[in-house]
C-alpha cells in the first residue's frame, strides 16, 4: 500500500511551498494588472484619437477604422502630434 504525504502540512516543507505559491499568485495579479493598464491605455488613446480625427475629417470609413484598431501606443500618439498639420484623413493614416 503507498504511503501518502501531505507536504503542506510538513513543518519545515509547508511553509516553505505557501510563501511559494502565495509570491506566484502575487507575481500573477501584477502581471494581470500591468497587462490591463497596458490595454486600457491603447483603448483610450485610440478613443481620443478617434474622436480627434472625426471632429477634424468627419465619420471615419471602415479602412480608417482597421488601422487605427491595429496601431501600437506609440504610433497613435504620432498621429496625434500630426493631426493639426495634416490635410486628410489618407494623408495622416498612410
């Protein structure tokens, strides 16, 4: 017949696997966090940018709307800094 351990309930092993496996959940829920200000962040400048242009050019056909839903942070806040000095909406998204 095995013999069962449970290693949890070890003096010396238990505590050792909860502070492990407590860090690990902590290591998660700072990658989930990070992981979701990054999204809310792209959502919200691609928001703004959005409103920007359609106030500038008018309703935004759907090529418009695919590229901008595929541009990283970094290149939507460029377009941003373009928007004021460029002539059209073809222009500024080419």
């Amino acid at each position: 017949m095995p013999l069962q351990i449970d290693l949890l309930e070890n003096d010396f092993l238990g505590p050792v696997i909860r502070k492990n496996r407590e860090e690990g959940r902590e290591e998660g829920r700072e990658e989930g966090r990070e992981e979701g200000h990054r999204e809310g962040r792209l959502e919200g400048e691609q928001s703004m940018l959005r409103k920007l242009i359609q106030t500038r050019f008018g309703c935004l056909p759907d090529w418009a709307e695919a590229r901008l839903a595929a541009l990283p942070i970094s290149a939507l806040e460029a377009l941003s800094e373009r928007l004021q000095d460029t002539a059209s909406l073809e222009e500024l998204l080419k």
